[in-house]
C-alpha cells in the first residue's frame, strides 16, 4: 500500500517513494479508499467485502511481497498490505518468532 504524507513541508517523501517499490503499486490512485477502514464505523459483511476487494488488488500487484515485507517489518496495524489483513499480518510474525518461552 502507499501513503504519502507531508513531513515538514518538503518533498522528501514524495521522493523516496518514487525511488522505492511503490511507484509499482497496483493500488495507486482511487481505488486505494479500500485497503483502509472507512472513518465511520463498518459492519463486518462491509469490512469482508472491501477486503475482498482490496486482496484482489493485490493479487496482481508486482510489488507485493516488498509490500508485504515493509509492512511485517513496520508492524503496520492497520489496512491491507501485501495481501494480507491486519490479523493474518500477525499471525505470520507470530510463526515467524516461534513457540514462545513459558
Ligand atoms: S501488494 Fe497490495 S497493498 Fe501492496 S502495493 Fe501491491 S496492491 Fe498495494
């Protein structure tokens, strides 16, 4: 997913985006509204289906495992990112840290 933000009034995050793997994103422009929850509050039929949406989008996105990739390292904990929800994010840290001590 890209998000852009203002920092500082400069253009140093547009330019490290245009260097990056997400100028490749399949998820530019409009259709990017479905990656994150709405503001108001989303039932959860609402929630499956604009996730459904947004995964489809990521099927046939190019970028997808550095997308993935930045978002596991980030702990994005929000949206969809490579394909995968905010829940099935940490389900794939959680096996990656493995069985945890007791
Ligand atoms: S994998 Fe999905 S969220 Fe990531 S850049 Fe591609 S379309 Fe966007």
């Amino acid at each position: 997913m890209v998000r852009v933000t203002a920092q500082g009034g400069t253009d140093v995050t547009t330019a490290r985006v245009e260097n990056s793997w997400q100028v490749k994103a399949a998820c530019r422009g409009p259709q990017a509204v479905v990656f994150f929850p709405p503001p108001h509050p989303e039932r959860k039929d609402e929630r499956a289906e604009r996730e459904q949406l947004a995964k489809g989008i990521c099927a046939s996105c190019g970028v997808r495992k550095p997308c993935l990739d930045y978002a596991l390292e980030l702990r994005e904990p929000h949206g969809i990112w490579g394909g995968l929800n905010e829940l099935e994010r940490k389900a794939v840290l959680s096996r990656r840290s493995g069985p945890r001590a007791r």
